[in-house]
C-alpha cells in the first residue's frame, strides 16, 4: 500500500501525529490501522482508528472539523506517521485548536476556536 | 508527579512527540516512563523509554545531540505528550534533523544536518 515498510505493533495501530501545515502546531495524536491510513490517501480526509469506540473514525466526520491530509510522513523505523493537514475548525473535541493545549503542570497553553456546545 | 492526570498504557509507557522549539517541526516521537518523564523534568534533558532496549534512554547521551526541554504538555485525554525543545545536532540517528523524513511514498522531505559516521 505504501513504498515504505510500515510497522504497525501487534494491535495493528501505528500513531499517527497531526501538524498544522500552516501554523506548525502539533494538533493531535491518534492511532491508524491500515484500513484508516488507506482511506485517508483515498479521500484526502485524516482517517484513524478509534480505539474507545473500536471502529475506524473520519476525523470531523460529525463535529465537520476535518482535516485535509497534505502529505503523510513516516518516521526512520517505520512505526509512527505525521499526517501534514490543513484543519477546519479546531482539531480538539474540547474546542481548542489543539488537544496539546495543556502542559503537565495544568496550565493552558493553547487557543480555543470554537465552542463545543455549538458543535457536538 | 504532575499536576494532570497521565494515562499510561498496560505497558506503562506513554507516547511522546518531539518538537522543534524554533522551526516547529516535529522532530520523532518516542516512549516516555514515569521515571522517563521525571528524570526529564528533573534535568531539563529529553528522556525516553527505549523499548528495543529495555531501559531508561537519555536522548543524546551517546552522540551528543541532547534535547533542552523548554515545556511538556500533555494531550486532552493525557494519553499522549509533547516535548518542546531546543536541539543539539540532529534528531535521527540516520543524521536527519526530524525522524520524519520521508514520505510513506519513500521520497525524502527532510534536510540532513550531520554525517552518522562520524557521530556514531
């Protein structure tokens, strides 16, 4: 499916990291299978894998905050992608434009771009 | 240890990206423990838990190419982290300064900053 070896681990998930194309920011992290990494070359639209739910997940499917796949990186050992995207909306479910919108002290780092309760 | 509640896997690990501090790109994405995470924060050096080899991986120890971590955060569901930082030399062994750099479709985005046979 790809020209790179992919290792998915033994839940056949590999992580996948979202960026900005514009702003460079770190988005999201989430797990692909290759049925999700399949459909996101497909469409165009960032697929993964949603592992609460146990089903593949079109990212913005519901909420319309897709994210359209510029270009898929892979990493040296081939067992971690970067989906390159640009993101309508905002990426967290929280309505900041990035789920990295914290730091491990509890402060709040990021920017919040819409209100959830508009959207889900 | 911190002030968010971190989600640790049943392997006790958890994912964490590298970002550049000054370009923004995403430098690797690597497995931090709880001890990782502390020693991280203790020495203001990157941290990772090497799984091919079993043990606590202070990044750059061997080659040189440390990371100084400006800021860690943490995702909305604190199951995934993001190492900001400034770093020395490159991060990928193979002398790219991002672990990802290339494409899935196997062409090379990525600039090489050292030579791994004169690190390594």
């Amino acid at each position: 499916m790809t020209d790179v070896d992919l290792a998915f681990d033994e839940q056949e998930y590999i992580p996948a990291v979202a960026q900005d194309a514009d702003s460079g920011d770190v988005l999201m992290l989430a797990y692909v299978t290759e049925e999700a990494l399949r459909k996101t070359r497909e469409t165009g639209e960032a697929h993964y894998y949603s592992r609460s739910r146990d089903e593949l997940w079109h990212k913005g499917g519901t909420s319309g905050h897709t994210q359209a796949v510029k270009e898929v990186r892979v990493d040296c050992d081939g067992d971690a992608l970067l989906y390159i995207v640009d993101q309508t909306g905002g990426a967290c479910h929280t309505g900041y434009e990035s789920c990295f919108h914290r730091t491990v002290d509890g402060e709040t780092v990021g920017e919040q771009v819409f209100d959830p309760d508009d959207v889900y």
